[in-house]
C-alpha cells in the first residue's frame, strides 16, 4: 500500500472551512471512481498552537504508480487548482498558511488478534 499525507497548518477559525472542501466540489469528484484509490482521512492534531491548527490528510493507494497516475488526471487539476478556471480559487486558499507532502510505503501490517 502506498500512503500520502498532506499535513497543512490552517488559522483556527478557518479549520472547518479547510475540511469542508475536502468533502465537496472538485475535491470529492476528483477521487471518485479512480482506480487504485483506497479512501483518504483527515487527522486534526490535538494541542497545536494558540494561533493556528494543524490537520493532516492521509490518502491510500494500492500503488505509487496509481497515485501518480491520478496527479495527472483533469480531477486533480481541478481540484487543486490547477486549470485556467479553479487558478483564481486555488488562489484564495483562506485560512491555509502552509502544507507538507510526505510519501509512505507500508513495510508492515498487523491485524486484530481475536482471542477465542
């Protein structure tokens, strides 16, 4: 499994604005039906600074190759955007200060044990 997290600082009173774009528009049509996609998840990190919050958003992929095949798809263009009409929306990333990539392979799984 190939796993990618998007840690991103965000000013306080703009985290559930920054959630709610992951779960609407471009960004939720951007995944839909792409081959190789697991699902993703929003962590918020508890006892960040007064001054901002920090979420991190964790996206599972059967594959590097599939993960990457989707950074080239119109969707994520879109969504992130990175089309001449999403520019001027991606442009005005309210409440968003900075971001993180980091890329993850999984090297190992463990399972629930269930005790009979």
């Amino acid at each position: 499994m190939f796993i990618v997290t998007n840690t991103i600082k965000i000013e306080k009173d703009q985290v559930e604005q920054v959630v709610a774009r992951f779960n609407g528009g471009h960004a939720k049509a951007s995944i839909t039906g792409i081959d190789g996609f697991l699902g993703f998840e929003i962590w918020q990190k508890k006892g960040t600074s007064p001054d901002f919050s920090e979420i991190v958003v964790t996206s599972r992929w059967d594959s590097e190759k599939q993960q990457k095949a989707w950074l080239k798809t119109e969707g994520f263009k879109k969504a992130h955007g990175r089309t001449p009409d999403t520019r001027e929306q991606h442009a005005q990333r309210n409440g968003i200060i900075s971001n993180e990539i980091a890329e993850f392979e999984t090297v190992l799984t463990q399972e629930p044990i269930i005790l009979d």
